[in-house]
C-alpha cells in the first residue's frame, strides 16, 4: 500500500507511520532528501539517526509560501520511526513510480506542494528543529533534488547548502535508503 488514493488528506502506510506510537522522545530526526521535481513530483524524506525508536507524535512538516516568513500548512506525523529508518512524504499526484512505491505517507496539497522557493521546516512540539530553504522568496531548490550530506549529523534550524548535494529534476533513484 502506497497511501496514493487521497486527495487533500494524507494517508499513512503503517510500515513506518501510523501504528501505536510508543517510541522515544529524545530521538533525533532530519530532512535528509528533498524533491522539487516536476509538476507534482514532490518529495520529502525523514531519517531517525538516533540509536532510539522514534515516537512521531508531536513532530510535524510546515512551510513558508514564497518565503513569506510565516509557517503555514501543518502536516502531522504519527506513529513511530526505526533507528537509521527514513520517512518519505510525498504529493500524492506524483507521477513519478519509485516516489509513489517509497511513500509513507501521501499527501495532497500542501504541505507537500512547494516549488523551490518554499522553505519547509520540521517541527517538534511547535519548535522549528530542521529546514530546508531560507525566507525572502529565493529559487533555493527549484527544480532540484537535495540530499544531505552524510556527514552531517545533526538538524538545524538554519538553512546551509553545504550540508546538502543537488541533483537535476526528478532524481530520485535514493529515495526511501539512506
């Protein structure tokens, strides 16, 4: 099951989301891939790079509309995450097969409907803990893959393209591994 059927509502696949949400608190979760393919071929990916299970409750995906500064368009993750597991989120009118064979959770519409100039944060309780994109309305990811680098071993609230490689448009041969 790959979550494909809604429209506007996410749809979890309990391998990985979903379930019963026992799991740690203190676990440490990052973006770790970023799809801003064409059209609706749009993707995030979550990795747990603790050596706890991850409890979901409480983390969520927002975004900023053309970087306006303001975080709208909550998405809420339940259930738990594996230590060294990733969570893939992506639009659920993807065309793209191996992004709709990964998903985890299918979304329609925003969140999960930025275009390269949308910064999208996670959150924990409320609290920006990760980010991708920088605020003022910047292309900073059009029509790019981003992968973070593996050597970097923390989240951040700060925006630093360092710490991620870029690939061309609807690269997505690693989504779902890290």
């Amino acid at each position: 099951d790959n979550g494909n059927d809604g429209e506007g509502e996410g749809e979890e696949d309990e391998d990985n989301a979903g379930g019963d949400n026992e799991g740690s608190t203190n676990a440490v979760l990052l973006f770790s891939e970023y799809v801003e393919g064409g059209g609706n071929n749009k993707a995030l990916e979550i990795l747990n790079i603790s050596q706890e299970t991850a409890n979901l409750s409480g983390y969520s995906i927002q975004k900023q509309v053309n970087g306006n500064g303001e975080w709208s368009n909550e998405l809420s993750l339940s259930g738990t995450l594996a230590p060294w597991e990733v969570l893939v989120i992506i639009n659920s009118q993807s065309d793209l097969q191996k992004l709709l064979d990964e998903a985890d959770i299918s979304q329609g519409g925003a969140p999960i409907d930025f275009n390269g100039n949308d910064p999208v944060g996670l959150f924990k309780d409320g609290t920006l803990i990760d980010i991708i994109g920088t605020s003022g309305g910047d292309d900073f990811a059009k029509d790019v893959t981003l992968r973070r680098k593996a050597t970097v071993t923390a989240p951040s609230a700060t925006y630093n393209s360092d710490e991620w490689e870029s690939f061309e448009k609807n690269t997505v041969d690693n989504i779902g591994t890290y």
